[in-house]
C-alpha cells in the first residue's frame, strides 16, 4: 500500500485493507455543506479557458444508501455507535443530515479497524456537523481516546446575515490506543520571543519582561 493513489469509493477499498496496518490517518471529508465542488483544469499548453468536471458532490439525501449504512452499523459489534447512531436518528430524524453521518459512521468503523494501535486520526471538519461527528468519534474509538480539538483559522472576522461569521475550522486527534506515537515538534523561538528571555538578575537567573 506504500505510494499508492486509489480512486473510487473509499469504504470499499478500506475494506479490501487488513486489520491494523495503517499508521496515520489525516481525513478531510465532505463537509455536509449542500455544495457541489469541481476540478478546474486548463490544457497542457496553460492556453484557453478554465474547463471543469465534478469532483464530488457535497448533498446528501437520505435514502437506501444511508439505511444501508446504519443496518452496517447494526449489525457489528460496537454498542456505543449503535446506541449513538439511533439515538441521532430519533432526534434529528431521517433526513440529509442523518445521512451524512451515517456515510460518515461507517467509514470511521473502517478507519479505525485499519489502524495501528500506535496509530492516529485527524478528522478535518467544519461547523455544519462537527458537533456531531464528535459524538460518532467517541462511539467508534472510546472518549478516552480523545487527545486533542485543533482550532484552524482560515479566514479573518467578517460579517455574516443575523449570525457571528464562521472563521474557523476544527481537527478532532484521536488515538486508536493509549499507546499512540507522539513525535514532539520544535521551532525556533521568534526574535521577539528571545528577546524577552535576556534579561538577567544579579544571580545569573534568566527572566522575561512583561508586556
């Protein structure tokens, strides 16, 4: 599985993956956000007008696809996605929400079937559904398991109708077991930072200055 690209429905090849034999996962999935998302390309020359083909489309419709999914889910053997699945179903009812997270669920069972128990989920999402799919996490990789909630900035304040505009997206980290590998990242301090840090007592003790 080493440098290599598959194209087509991801549940399906994850499916085809033995048990615990990926690393790390990064997924950045359909957002739920009622869009359809194209391709641009121009020829190979760079000459002439942008041309477009559908990547994806971000609409969902619950239908026999969704059931499907959730008869999935029903018939495995986590209890809590099961409990969680159906008590979402019950509360927001049968409708394209619901089918997202039910084409969400069952890949996330895949996901993290695949994993190394050393191994890490990053989940990419955004407002529409993110408090949702942090209950789908906890159900399919235990609330123990839960390390962190990234907040990524993507856009300055602006205004939106009636509402706060939405500048951030959110990074769920997730864990397949206590025992994940952590490889810690430095940086070099900024000159501003170091800067606060070369002040010295009479004793030698390095100490900042306040802002």
């Amino acid at each position: 599985m080493t440098n290599r690209l598959y194209y087509g429905d991801n549940l399906e090849v994850l499916r085809s993956f033995p048990d615990a034999c990926v690393d790390l996962i990064y997924l950045d999935p359909p957002f739920n956000s009622n869009a359809g998302y194209n391709v641009l390309f121009k020829s190979a020359s760079g000459a002439g007008a942008d041309a477009s083909i559908e990547a994806f489309d971000d609409t969902w419709t619950w239908g026999e696809t969704s059931k499907n999914a959730l008869l999935d889910i029903a018939a495995g053997t986590n209890r809590p996605l099961q409990v969680t699945m159906e008590a979402m179903r019950t509360g927001i009812g049968e409708n394209p929400l619901m089918a997202y997270l039910a084409m969400m669920a069952v890949r996330l069972v895949e996901l993290h079937r695949v994993l190394k128990p050393t191994g890490s989920l990053y989940l990419h999402c955004d407002p529409t559904a993110s408090h949702y799919l942090k209950l789908v996490l906890d159900a399919v990789f235990g609330a123990v398991n839960f390390r962190s909630e990234i907040a990524w900035k993507r856009t300055a304040a602006h205004s939106a109708a009636k509402r706060w505009g939405n500048v951030h997206d959110t990074i769920f980290f997730y864990s397949k077991s206590a025992e994940y590998v952590w490889n810690e990242v430095l940086l070099p301090h900024t000159e501003g930072y170091a800067e606060r840090y070369r002040n010295t007592d009479d004793r030698g003790r390095v100490w900042a200055m306040t802002i």
